[in-house]
C-alpha cells in the first residue's frame, strides 16, 4: 500500500490549482471513456442496420418500378392492338402495300444505294468494329427497294428523324394511307417514349413502322433481317394461338439499330377483335433502353437514393449480362474504359462499349449474387467488383414477359461503414474535446479571483497610455463585477469623445454627441468646438461656392462677348444648373420696341410668354425693370408657370428676377424658378453675374455701334473717292479744251492750274472758283470753262454738305 501513500503525499504537496485540475481530469475522462466506447458500439450496430435496410429498400423499389413498368407496356401494346384504328389501319397498309410500283429507276436506286453505303453501311461498320455484315443487307425486293427510296434514302432528314413528316413528290395509294394514319402513331411513340412501332402483315412484311429505319417494308421471314431476334418474335407470335399473347425478346444487338442492343414486345391482330380468325398480323414495339436506364438510376439521382458515390442498381439477364448502363459508365465514360483496360478486360469488347455508348451486354456480372436472384432467391452478400473491391450486394429477382432477370445494388464496403467509421473518429475527438474543456473550465474557476483583477488593472494601464482596451460585455453582480461595468462606462464615453473628434476633424459636423451633463466640462466644449467649426465650414463652403461660379461665368462672358445670343443662352442654361434651380429667363430691353424681349430660357412654360416682349411695370419682369431693383418671393401668384417633368406639374417654391444693370442703366432682366428655397449667398451671386453680365452687354452694344459707324465712315470714304475722281475727269476736259483753243491760252497763262486743289478745303475750293469765274470771258471756250468749273462747284457743295450731316472725321 506504500504507491498509494506516495499518491496521496504528493497530491496533499501540490498547490490547490493543480489538485484541482487532477481530481477533475481523472473523473472526466474515466467518465467520457465509458460512454465514448458504449456510444460506439451502439452506434455502430444501428448504421450497419440502418444502411443495409435502406440499399434493401432501394433494390425493392427498382424491382417493383421496372415490373410496373413492363405490365404497364404490356397494357399499353394489347389496347393499341385491340384498337380498331390500329385494324383498320394494318388492313389498309397490307392492303395497298403490294400495289407500290414495283421498280425505281437507274437514278432512285442509285441514290438508295448510295445511302446504304455512306449513311447505314458506314456507321454500321464503324460499330461492328470495323466488320463488314456476315450477310447483305440491301433489300432484295423492288417492293422494299421503292418504299425505302421513297420514305428514307429521297427523305431529305437525317438519320433519327426520318419519322418526320415530309411532303412526297407523288403520292398512291399506299402514301394516303401512310399520311392518315402515321401522325396518331407518332403521338402515341411519343406520349409512351417508345423508340419505334411496326405493323407487320401475317406474311411477314413490316408494312409500316415510325422511325423508318433500314428492316421498314422488309420481310422478316425471307428477308436481309430473317436471322434478328425481331424475326423470332414475329415467328412465335404468328404461332400462338392466345387472343392476348404478349411477346417478348430480350435485348440483342440490331443491325437496323446500327448494332445497338435493343428489346422488343408484340401482340398478334386479329380482325374486328375476333379471336377466332385467323391473324392478320402482328402489333411490335421496340422499348427505349433510356427509360430503363432512368428507372434504374431514379434520373441518374443516385446520391439522393441513399447510394453514396459508389453504388449503382443494375439488371442483369440469364446471360449474365446487365441490361442496363452502369453508373461509372454513365458519370466517366473515358474513367470507366480506363479501369477496364488496367484490369485486363477485352480491349474489343472495351472499344465495342466506346463506339455503341453503352454497357447493354456488353459487361458481364456471374457472382454467387446474380446466380441465386436468377433462381429466384433474394438477399445480401458480400462480394467484390471488377476492380478488386470489396461490395455488398444487395439482389432480388425480376419477372419480366415470362423471362426471369436479376435485379442486384452493389455498394462500395468503404462507404457503407463509412458513416460507422466517422462516428468512432467523432466520438474520439469530442472525448479529447471535452477533456480538454473541463481541464481549462478548472482552471479557469481557480483563477476566477485573481484574473478579474489582473484584467482591470490591465485596462487601467492601457488607458493611461491613451490605447482602448476591449469592453467586457459579461458583468457579474459582486464587486468585482461595479469596478468592471464603472471601467465599461469609461471606456465608452472615451471611445465617444475620440470618435467626435475624429469626425469633426473629417469635417462631419452631424456625428451625434450628448454631455453627460452640465458638469460634463470636456463634453461642452466639445459641443462648442463642433458649432464653431460648423459655421467656419459653412462661410467657406459659401465662399468657395460663390467664387467657383463668378470663375465659371467670368468664363462664359469672355468665351461669348462677340454674340449676344449665344452669351445668352449659355448664361441663362449655366446659371440655373449652378443654382440647381428649374426654370430660368432672360429678357434684353429693346430699344426698337422699347420693351423687354426674351432672349433665353431654360425649361420655361413656352405658353407663358408668347409674344416675348414685355413692356415696363407689366409683371414682376417689367417691375423689376421699372424699380431697378432685385425682386425675390416666396409666395408665388396662382397664375405663375408650372415646372413640368416626366411626372407632371408643380409651382416653384420661390422666383427670384434680378434686373441687368451697370450703374443706373438696366440692360435687361434674369427671372428664376426653383423648387428649392434659394440662399441669400445665391441671390447675391446672381446679383453679381448680372452686373458683370451687364458690362459684357454694354461692351457688345458699343462695339456693335462701333462697328456701324465704321462701316458709315467707310461708305462715305467711298462716296468722296468717287466725287474726286469726277473732278479730276472734268478738270481734264477743262485742259484738253484750253489745248484745243488758242484764244483760251491767255486764260491758262492768267491762272494756272494746280491739282493740289484737291487738297484744299471745301470752303476755300469754293472761294478761288468764284475769283475764275471772273477772269474767264464770255466767249464759246470761255463758256464751255465755266460751265465745267460750276458742275465742279456743285460737286463740291454737295459733298460738303453731306460731310456735315454725317459728322464725318474724314469729310
């Protein structure tokens, strides 16, 4: 007994927290072992119960789905049989069948022939594994040779749709009967999702089928398809001697089917339903290998089946082999080929699978599984697949026309105790999880006294640092627990007066602060601070605002100072925008009509100034232009515009109309609609754009008086040029004649001419004509001289005057 006083002197020797933490670990984990091995064993009985139960459920279900189904067939083929359109119309087909023309042409054989051997033969081939047909599969009789041109080689659709409607270039008897009664038998392939449906004569004729495949308006008995599984079902249903004999032939590869393996269901006809008559043929429909692969793999929803990611239901005939596509085929085509090559299976059979795209009799399953449902025993049994794994199969036999299949799921061992194998690893990690829990819980309750306080020293410290520790959000009603939620309170209201501070110095003047109180001296300043730099903020965002728009307009008037208009237009638009206002006008005042023209707008009613012009004291436009002064309301008349928009009507809350003045002179009026209520600032500035607008105004009136004078000057200037150069002309008639006449040069020798007179004054050019005149005699050529100096003087008189009037600089 001395190991255990060893025991109990070294726990009496250690401290209260490692005692603590022993007595707390062995119990919980002696504990935690016992309930962990019980929960395991259990558990693993229930899922290994469980799993086989539901993968035993799953079999039974694709059991029963695919039993209905061939009973539902097999309902389904006996009424269509038993129906008299299908009598009618298999007599009527036999009827006008032999009465086809019985030869084709060079050209239509050749174009059978060469659908044969480009469009049948050559994937035929391909399937076949590169093999020719142990026997030739052109029919042999003109009969067949014609239907076939007709309805499938000069049938311009591909392959797998030649059941389509077309429309023929001529028509007998045989292709009335066909277009009446093909369109009901495709609906019903259709509605039923059969792959084809064959009216067959008691001769053994297909005399009509849907898909149009190579065996139509064949003979079954005699001809190229004599030895297909089809052939045999024709022959054993001509022999029965039931009224309701079903038919069946299980899946075989045909060669109409490009090699595919295919199944086929019949029921012989009987006319007018009397089974006492002899057969006028037979009703066979060929089953879609797709709706028995949906039924086996519930829509390829295999997960939601309960078989994981490695199981699959297959059947599986007599022959041993499935009868079904299995699921890694379907889910991997390229994978599934892979492992079956990497496990030595026949390389042809695996190309065979590649080319046809499917495992129909093409894989073959004989385990001690398919051997004991075959016999008709079910069960459960452990077995391994192809690729060495272990599985559990579950099998059941299948009932299908008389013909015994197996029906077996097979699941990947792995998986199925998966779920058993997770809940040992669980239950393992929760027990250290939980060890390792109730340790720390014991630690962390012989701490519980020491570490509160080490926290809130910790706070302490790291707010006398300037840092924001964490704020503890559990608080506990000892005193520990005040001192936490006072330090919680502190903590806080410092994050609050960091945050408003942040954001005022962000410029966010909106943040939401509240003094603890009047004598909450740091709160109140900062409160105080905020207003302060609220209204700085505020003046300079005006100041700024207003200093942009004079620099935007200043802009406008220079670019536009050479066009009235277009200044404007660009005045009015830009001003409203930069207010973001919603109508605007601008009025120039006429001088011609001594009135207010409007000029500009910018989304005005066009209804409210029609006539544009507006007299002086005529509306607020006219009263501001009367009283020189700014006109600003804020109730608006009844009568006043509406701002229209996409969602109607509405008054503006305000108008403001600002006269364009420069000094005392108005020079026009700007009127202003808005929704919103404007500014003091606002008006202001559109005081002070119109002013500067004013002088771009007055500038553009003088330059264009300027101008206008110019061009008056000029004319005059052209006007004198004119006149000069008449005097010139006359006064050179007036020297040609004194060279004419002698007698004048003593005239000439009294008064020289000199040219500089066009460089005289009117008024002195004048003077020296009057003293000529007095010295020329009256003689012819003295006459003729005075005449030419007094049309010179007139010349001069009205030129003279004509300067005056104009004030002309020039004249």
């Amino acid at each position: 007994m001395k190991w255990i006083e060893k025991i109990t002197d070294f726990f009496k020797n250690q401290k209260l927290l490692n005692k603590f933490l022993i007595a707390l670990s062995v119990v919980s984990i002696s504990a935690l072992a016992f309930i962990s091995i019980f929960a395991y064993l259990k558990g693993k009985e229930l899922l290994s119960k469980q799993s086989f139960t539901l993968l035993e459920n799953h079999t039974d279900q694709r059991k029963k789905a695919i039993e209905s189904y061939f009973i539902q067939v097999q309902k389904q083929i006996i009424s269509l049989a038993h129906n008299p359109s299908t009598i009618e119309s298999l007599q009527a087909f036999d009827s006008t069948f032999y009465q086809i023309r019985q030869t084709l042409n060079p050209e239509e054989e050749k174009v059978l022939r060469k659908f044969y051997e480009l469009d049948f033969l050559k994937q035929l081939q391909y399937n076949l594994l590169d093999k020719t047909p142990e026997y030739p599969l052109f029919p042999r009789y003109e009969l067949s040779k014609v239907l076939q041109y007709k309805y499938i080689a000069a049938n311009p659709k591909p392959i797998g749709y030649k059941h389509l409607p077309y429309k023929l270039s001529q028509q007998e008897a045989y292709d009335l009967i066909h277009h009446k009664y093909h369109p009901s038998y495709l609906r019903y392939l259709k509605e039923f999702a059969y792959s084809d449906i064959f009216l067959v004569n008691d001769q053994g004729d297909i005399v009509y089928s849907v898909a149009k495949k190579t065996d139509f308006a064949t003979n079954l008995i005699n001809g190229p398809y004599r030895f297909s599984h089809l052939s045999r079902l024709l022959k054993k249903t001509l022999k029965s001697k039931e009224r309701n004999f079903i038919g069946f032939e299980d899946f075989d590869f045909y060669l109409p089917n490009f090699n595919e393996p295919v199944c086929f269901a019949s029921v012989p006809i009987y006319p007018d339903n009397h089974p006492q008559t002899k057969k006028i043929g037979a009703l066979i429909i060929q089953l879609a290998n797709e709706n028995i692969n949906n039924l086996m793999t519930n829509h390829e929803n295999w997960e939601k089946d309960g078989l994981g990611a490695s199981g699959e239901t297959a059947l599986v005939g007599p022959d041993f082999l499935i009868r079904n596509d299995t699921r890694r085929f379907i889910v991997d085509p390229v994978a599934y080929q892979t492992d079956l090559l990497n496990h030595q299976v026949d390389s042809n059979l695996v190309m065979m699978i590649q080319r046809l795209n499917t495992t129909i009799l093409l894989r073959k399953v004989k385990n001690q599984s398919i051997i004991n449902a075959l016999n008709g025993k079910s069960g459960s049994i452990e077995n391994y697949d192809f690729l060495g794994q272990k599985v559990l199969d579950i099998y059941r036999p299948v009932n299908v026309f008389n013909t015994q299949w197996a029906i077996i799921t097979e699941m990947n061992s792995n998986e199925i105790f998966k779920e058993i194998s997770n809940l040992r690893n669980q239950l393992f990690l929760a027990s250290g999880l939980l060890v390792v829990l109730i340790v720390a819980l014991g630690y962390f309750v012989a701490n519980s006294l020491s570490l509160p306080m080490r926290r809130i020293q910790k706070e302490i410290t790291m707010l006398a640092q300037g840092e924001f520790p964490q704020a503890i959000q559990k608080i506990h009603k000892d005193e520990l627990g005040k001192i936490q939620e006072a330090l919680n309170s502190l903590i806080d209201n410092m994050k609050n007066v960091a945050n408003f501070a942040k954001d005022i110095g962000k410029g966010n003047f909106n943040h939401e602060f509240n003094a603890k109180g009047d004598n909450d001296i740091l709160g109140n300043s900062l409160l105080q601070m905020r207003e302060n730099l609220r209204k700085i903020s505020e003046d300079e965002q005006k100041r700024s605002w207003v200093n942009t728009g004079i620099s935007i307009f200043g802009e406008i008037l220079r670019n536009n100072s050479d066009n009235l208009q277009k200044l404007s237009a660009f005045t009015i638009s830009e001003l409203v925008k930069y207010l973001k206002a919603n109508q605007g006008a601008l009025f120039i005042w006429d001088e011609t009509h001594e009135k207010l023209k409007l000029i500009s707008t910018y989304a005005y009613d066009k209804f409210k100034y029609m006539d544009k012009l507006i007299a002086p004291g005529e509306g607020l436009v006219g009263q501001a232009y009367l009283e020189k002064e700014t006109i600003f309301l804020k109730e608006i008349p009844e009568n006043y515009s509406d701002i229209g928009s996409g969602l109607g009507h509405a008054s503006p809350r305000c108008i403001l109309v600002v006269p364009i003045k420069l000094n005392t002179q108005i020079f026009g009026v700007i009127e202003i609609a808005s929704f919103d209520l404007l500014q003091s600032y606002e008006t202001n500035f559109v005081e002070t754009v119109s002013e500067d607008l004013a002088t771009t105004i007055s500038a553009i009136k003088v330059n264009a008086e300027t101008r206008k004078l110019l061009e008056e000057s000029q004319l005059v200037a052209e006007q004198l040029r004119k006149q000069e150069e008449e005097m010139r002309r006359s006064f050179e008639e007036l020297i040609r004649s004194q060279e004419e006449y002698t007698p004048v040069q003593s005239v000439q020798d009294s008064f020289e001419f000199d040219e500089s007179i066009f460089d005289i004054e009117p008024e002195e050019s004048i003077q020296n004509l009057k003293q000529l005149n007095e010295k020329i005699k009256e003689t012819e050529i003295e006459k003729r001289i005075k005449n030419a100096i007094i049309r010179q003087k007139e010349l001069l008189d009205k030129d003279s005057s004509h300067s005056q009037e104009n004030g002309s600089p020039d004249s």
